[in-house]
C-alpha cells in the first residue's frame, strides 16, 4: 500500500510505480509489509517532540495546538511559524519512524545490521 502522507502531497506517481507494485504483488512471499504508525501513534510523535522544545512559551504553544480542534493541521500550522523547529521536527519524525520499522523487522527477526 502507498501511504497516504504521499498520496496527498502529490509526489506519487502511480505511473512510475506500476511495474514495481506489480512485482511486489506477484512475489508477495518476499516482502516484508511494514504497518504505518495510526494517528494514535503519530499525535504521541507530536505531543513528544513538543514537550522536548526547551523554551517555554513555544513548547505551550504547540501544546496547545495539539489540544486544539484539528491537532494535526494545527500543529504543522503552527511549525511553520518556527522553520529551525521544522526541520528539527522532520528529523525527529523521521527517526520515530526508523524505530518503528526496526521494531517490525525485530518483530520478523531481522535486524538492522543485515
């Protein structure tokens, strides 16, 4: 499955993917699905990179985005305000979710060194 953060970004192209997801589907044996983080799981990513923020008064405030109605846009609304903040937050993103997919592959018995 492609995830969703693709398909609304417009930077998937079923096109180029065709063949590819075609070999997947076939020798599906041979692929490893890894489970995409629910929003459960990524708004605890958000609320921690929030409460990690040393100064105060941003910290509160994308606290209090995430307390808000729609936490998700709220709170990407709010890191663009804050642009060191979002790259710091895409970097922490990122590293949450290589934890989660090596904590899939523990699950298969793979490990990251190969």
């Amino acid at each position: 499955a492609v995830p969703d953060e693709l398909k609304s970004d417009g930077s998937y192209d079923e096109a180029l993917w065709k063949d590819i997801l075609k070999k997947i589907k076939k020798n599906r044996r041979q692929y490893i699905c890894f489970e995409a983080p629910g929003s459960h799981d990524s708004f605890r990513m958000m609320e921690q990179y929030a409460e990690g923020i040393t100064q105060a008064a941003t910290r509160n405030f994308l606290l209090e985005r995430l307390n808000a109605k729609k936490p998700f846009s709220g709170f990407r609304q709010a890191l663009q305000q804050y642009p060191e903040l979002l790259q710091e937050w895409y970097e922490f993103k990122s590293n949450q979710y290589i934890q989660l997919v090596q904590q899939q592959l523990e699950a298969y018995n793979f490990t990251s060194e190969g």
